[in-house]
C-alpha cells in the first residue's frame, strides 16, 4: 500500500488537469516594507516547475 507524504498533501494541490499547484513564498512575516502590489501578487499560487513534478507526484500518489 502506498502512503501519502502528508507533509506534501498540505503544501500542493493537483489541479483538474493534472498540474500541480503550489502557494507562493516570502508571504510568512517581514510584509511591511514590501509593496501593496507584490503582496497581492504573492497571494496568487504558483505551478510547481516541470524538474520538481515527478518527485511531488511519487508523494502524492493518489492526488
């Protein structure tokens, strides 16, 4: 039986066709010396690069 890496399960999303969906980063703390627009900006996911989807997709088995 295969197991979900769980770690992963909380950080990605698969979307309907298949790609997978990461959230942005420096979006954690030090936000007010950076601009209203990059702020929005970051908000946005992200796609996860084509090198690092094989990997993600092996911990997520059945995303």
């Amino acid at each position: 039986m295969l197991k979900t890496n769980r770690s992963v399960a909380k950080r990605f999303r698969v979307t309907g066709k298949g790609k997978i969906k990461r959230p942005r980063a420096y979006t954690g703390h030090l936000l007010g010396h950076k601009a209203k627009k990059r702020k929005r900006h970051l908000r946005r996911g992200a796609l996860v690069s084509a090198n690092d989807t094989k990997q993600i997709r092996r911990l997520l088995p059945y995303g």
